[in-house]
C-alpha cells in the first residue's frame, strides 16, 4: 500500500486500480497508476481502458454508501463509515457507464448485466454487509437468495481492512 498525506480516497483508488487492472502503468513511482486495462469488466463483460484523467473506469461500492446508510451505517461512529467507504472488500474497479446505472441500488433494484458475474457480485454484497452488521432488505433478501440458489457452491469473499479505520484516515 502506497503512503501519502490527506489523500486517502485517492490512494485507495488507486491500489484498487492496481489490484484489478492489467497492464499497469504509473507515474512518478508506483503509487499513482495513469494506465491499465480492465479486461472483462465484471460488470458488463467488455474490456475497459483506464487513463487517468480521462478515465472510462470507475471504482464501485459494491454495497452503495447510501444503501449502507439506510441500511445500519447512519448509526456508526465516522471510523467505521470511513472503514466501509475505504475498504477493498468493497471496492470495484469496473465499467464507468455500467457503474452509473446501478447508482445506490441494492440486489433487490440493480444486478450486473453480465449475468456470469452476478453470483460473485451477489456474494460480494453479502460478504460487505455481514462483516459491518449492515441489515438486509425483505426484497433484497429474496433477491440475494434468487441469485445465489442458481451457484450453491458461491464462497462469500474475506479480507479487506478491519472495520474501524485507522489514525491515518482521520482529518485532524
């Protein structure tokens, strides 16, 4: 992991770019990439270039920081908001147009249209929302359960950071 000064957000963005791109080129050093390839977006399915500035890859939340907030996160001291908004398990770098139209949506309003991907994404969302206590939707549930009755053998992913985020996150 890269160390900076006050730019979190953006040095999380850009060791999830390096997790999940191909082809990665930086500037000045290697914490700030300014190129990759998102072969087969999880999304929808297509090879995306990433260049920074002019970029046609996003980095998802795949649970929604708004559903997060109706869902338990308005509750939660800021450590552990900056933990889930910060945290890899979380994080996606996909699609920028596909990406934006999900918007806030849970399993219950939005699904990636690359149906081979919606397992994943679907266990994803799970895994994110048991590791914060983040409660579930009865639509999102029945949601959840659809998808995932079609992939029984779908392990829910681990990692990521722990759930309060450290001194380094804090404005002060």
């Amino acid at each position: 992991m890269c160390i900076a000064s006050m730019k979190e957000l953006q040095i999380t963005r850009d060791d999830i770019l390096k997790r999940d791109l191909k082809e990665v080129r930086f500037t000045g050093g290697d914490c700030k990439v300014s190129y990759g390839v998102l072969e087969s977006d999880p999304y929808s399915g297509k090879d995306v270039t990433y260049r920074r500035g002019a970029s046609k890859v996003d980095i998802d939340h795949v649970v929604a920081l708004s559903d997060a907030w109706q869902t338990g996160a308005k509750y939660w001291d800021a450590s552990k908001r900056t933990a889930l908004a910060n945290d890899p398990l979380n994080l996606l770098a996909v699609d920028a147009s596909t990406n934006r139209s999900k918007g806030d949506g849970d399993t219950a309003t939005w699904l990636p249209p690359n149906k081979a991907y919606r397992c994943t994404y679907v266990a994803a969302q799970v895994a994110v929302k048991k590791k914060y206590g983040l409660w579930v939707t009865a639509a999102e549930k029945s949601a959840m359960r659809r998808v995932l009755t079609s992939c029984p053998d779908q392990k829910l992913p681990t990692g990521g950071n722990p759930t309060k985020a450290p001194e380094r996150f804090h404005a002060g």
